[in-house]
C-alpha cells in the first residue's frame, strides 16, 4: 500500500504571481530624498565564500587515490620481502641437504670399518660372540 501512496502523483501548487515592479522615474523624486552617493548599500546581502561540491568530491577522490597508492606500495614492499625471505629459505635447505649428506657419507658402515683397521681393530665372527652381563655381577 505504502508503495502506491509513494509513486502517487503529488499536487501541484499555484504558481505564484510574478512582481512587477513600477518603473522609476528619476525626475519625478525630489532632490532632497536623494541619498548621497557614499551611502549607496546594494540590495544584496552579502554572501560568504562557499566551498563548491566539485571542489571537496575532487580532494576526496584525491585523498582515495593516494590511499589506494599507499597501499599498493605497501603490498609490493611485503611482496619484495617475501621474495627474499624465499630465496633465504631455498639456501638454508641446500645447505641442510648438504650437511644431512656429510653426516650419512660420515656414519656410513664402510668408512667406520676403514677408521677400525687403521686403528688395529679386526672384526669378530659371529660364532665368537659372547654377551657379559654387567648388571647382575659382583654386587
């Protein structure tokens, strides 16, 4: 209901009869009502200095912009540190993959084997293993 009230048509006012004004004739006042010329006011009151719309949507739209740039020179400074931050990380795990290589190649059986006979140590067959037991003796 509330929406066909609201596309009715409204009613329309009486327009308002235009003034006219008398047309002046300047012989026709007496000299002594003249106002002299340093008194003379204009009519129209005097106006303040507006501020126009287009101005502040301009300094608007300049203030959008701005803070637009602003933010996309934030996200590419944080996408350049990012890319860094990558590249670091791809080092540091070449350089673990390195080190995780030096410690098998140094734990590896053969080379253990190796550093045993320089130091004059033989192996021992498997029939000729004992097991002591420590924990259970002369206590």
């Amino acid at each position: 209901m509330a929406a066909i009230d609201w596309f009715a048509q409204a009613e329309v006012a009486e327009p308002v009869p235009a003034r006219r004004r008398p047309a002046r004739k300047p012989a026709q006042r007496p000299a002594a009502r003249r106002r002299p010329a340093g008194n003379v006011r204009s009519r129209r009151e005097p106006t303040q200095r507006r501020v126009r719309a287009h101005i502040v949507w301009m300094i608007l739209f300049a203030l959008l912009l701005s803070g637009v740039v602003a933010v996309n020179v934030a996200v590419l400074r944080a996408h350049v540190a990012v890319a860094q931050l990558d590249q670091q990380r791809e080092k540091l795990e070449a350089r673990n993959q390195a080190l995780q290589s030096e410690v098998s190649a140094a734990s590896s059986a053969p080379r253990i084997e190796r550093a045993a006979r320089r130091l004059g140590l033989v192996q021992v067959s498997s029939g000729n293993t004992t097991y002591l037991d420590l924990g259970s003796g002369g206590r």
